[in-house]
C-alpha cells in the first residue's frame, strides 16, 4: 500500500497521540515502518498498550471506505516532514504531526491573520470581520479562521469576496461540513485556500476537539485579531494559545453592555493592541498595503430614501424606533424601507428590523 493509507491505518489505533505519533515518526520516519517495526521497540517509545494494537493491526471494511473516501474528495494526507505540509506550522510547539488538507497551502499562505470571533456575532460583528477580511485579502494577506458560525463564518466571506486566500481549520474531519449550511461556502474555500483538519475522516465536530484546533489557527497566523468575544469562549482559547506563541493579539473595543464584547474588552485590558481598522492592523505587522475604498453602492437615492438610509446603521433598528426618530408614520417609513430592500441596501431581519446591506 501507499503512505497516505498506512497513515488511515494508523490512525485507527485509539490513544495514539499526537505526541505518540510524533515521537514513532521521528523514530521510523514513515508509518509503514511505524507498523512493521518490532513491537519491543515500539512499546519503549509508546508503551506496551499501544505497541501491541499497532502490532495487531487489521486492514477491515472501515480503513478500506475512509481511504476511498480521501480518493474521492481528494483528500491531502500528510506528516510534518512532507513538502505539503505548512513549514511555518512546525515552528510552534504542540504543532500536529499530520494534516488532512483540502485544497492547498502555498508559500504565500505564511503571510496570514487568524480572525476569530464568536458564533452569536452581532449584526455589527459580522460586518467588521467581514470588511477586515477583504481588507487583508485586498493586501495579499491569508484569512485564517474555523469556518464556525458568525464571526468565522463572515471572514471567510470577505477574504474570497476580494478574490483572495483563506484556509479554515475545522475541529471534524474534513470530509464534514460544520455547521451543515456552510457547504457552499467550504466548497469555496477549497477552491481558493484549504480545508485543514488533524482529525481522521468521519472523525464528528466533538466538543473537545474545538479547543485543540484553535492552537492550529493561531500557529498558521501571524496575529490574530479578536472582533467579538464573551467572556468564556473559543475565542479566549485561541488567544491564549497565540499568547504562548509570542503571536501579536489585536481586538475590537465594543460596547460596554454588550455580551458579545465582554471577552474583547478584557483583552484589552489585558494587553490586547485595541484597533479599529484593518489598515491600522497591517501597518502594526509592518505589512505594505495599497488603501481601496469600500465597495460602495453606486445607486442614487430619492430624498426620503436618503433620509432613512443616514439613520440606519449596521445594528438592527425596530421600524417604531425608526419612526420616532424621523417622526413619519410606520407606514410610509416602510414603503421607504422596501425601495430600499428592493435595491438591495437594505436587509430586513425577523421582527421588523432593518440594517444596512453591506453584503
């Protein structure tokens, strides 16, 4: 057989670390010679448990259908000493010995922000990563994020919105979609960066497994950048990690009342580089960068409809609160409001609640 299906084989041996699987690659150098070496040998690296499942190996029905399923997909199975394997990943500690990659990772993807945030984004949220994401795209930068909901989900958007590169670290096997709507955004992501994982295929987005991948976003990112965060959070954990890589942490100030920005605002006052715009972000790593204005809507506006658009903002407004702001009746407001739909600069969420389209 070939590397990539003894790796599968491998890999189906339980309490095999990373650690473990480090230290008999380093070892043996490839898992073919993992599997046909002695088993004495094996236990004094991993212990006598280990030693015998791997010595006891068996090729079944399930390593034969997740090596066809890699085939199908074109699944990228890799170690850390394969020319496919990020070589900027290996300078970090706790760096993961092999890679499910979908896509590819390039020499340019060295040059990369971890945009991070939390999955209950804010309206307001979404939009900074959003706009930060195709800013960073927009000056040849790689977006790195989960591809989680909310703030993930957005930076990715932005960054292929731009036509640029990002790469998205799941806590599942590749072969899997978490969250299940964003199937067109990773077929995207995979046509214009990578799907990476360093769980098995099949392997299900466990909620232990989010904590470990975060090591892995920080480790391909030069600094990562914080938008919203609750004070307990994935977020916190990828800072950390980035802390104990010597990775710059920049964040988002938010609103003092707000949940989703209690856990920016700590970071600030623990030493997170608080910012306000992405350029400011580029120019704090030293990275040259052309400034593009926003994609603004070149649409004209009649005079009522200019009206309501200046009192709209990107955090929802209630249709009665809009109407006694500009002391018009609902009615009328909400005719306004649907031209302004209809023209797409306008988003009208559940409740009558209206925002600004940046999309």
């Amino acid at each position: 057989m070939n590397e990539t299906f003894d790796l599968i084989h491998l890999l189906t041996v339980e309490k095999l670390t990373e650690t473990k699987l480090l230290t008999l690659l380093e070892k043996f150098k490839t898992p073919a010679a993992i599997k046909n070496a002695p088993t004495g040998t094996v236990a004094e690296l991993v212990g006598k448990n280990i030693a015998s499942m791997i010595a006891s190996l068996k090729i079944d029905d399930t390593v034969k259908r997740r090596y066809e399923l890699v085939q199908r997909l074109n699944i990228r199975v890799v170690t850390y000493t394969s020319p496919w394997y990020p070589a900027w990943l290996r300078t970090v500690d706790h760096f993961p010995p092999v890679l499910f990659i979908r896509g590819e990772i390039t020499a340019a993807d060295e040059t990369a922000v971890g945009v991070i945030g939390t999955r209950g984004a804010t309206v307001y949220g979404k939009h900074i990563a959003e706009t930060f994401s195709e800013t960073f795209a927009r000056a040849r930068v790689t977006v790195v994020s989960g591809m989680a909901r909310g703030v993930d989900t957005a930076s990715h958007r932005g960054a292929l919105k731009a036509g640029g590169r990002t790469i998205a670290v799941l806590g599942c096997g590749v072969d899997r979609c978490y969250p299940p709507e964003n199937r067109k955004l990773m077929d995207e992501i995979i046509m214009s960066g990578a799907v990476i994982s360093e769980f098995a295929v099949g392997t299900p987005p466990r909620p232990q497994n989010f904590p470990k991948r975060n090591r892995i976003i920080s480790a391909l990112s030069k600094a990562i950048v914080a938008i919203e965060a609750k004070e307990k959070s994935g977020v916190m954990n990828t800072v950390s990690w980035a802390v104990q890589q010597n990775k710059d942490v920049y964040a988002i100030p938010g609103n003092i009342y707000s949940r989703t920005s209690t856990g920016t605002n700590r970071l600030i006052k623990e030493g997170a580089i608080p910012v306000t715009s992405a350029e400011e972000i580029l120019e704090l790593m030293g990275i040259t960068h052309q400034a593009v204005a926003l994609d603004e809507k070149q649409i004209s506006l009649t005079e009522s409809e200019q009206t309501v658009w200046d009192h709209l903002t990107c955090e929802p407004i209630y249709l009665d609160v809009l109407s006694e702001k500009l002391d018009q009746p609902t009615g009328s407001i909400l005719n306004v409001l649907l031209g302004l739909e209809i023209k797409g600069l306008v988003r009208q969420l559940p409740g009558m609640m209206f925002v600004k389209n940046f999309e």
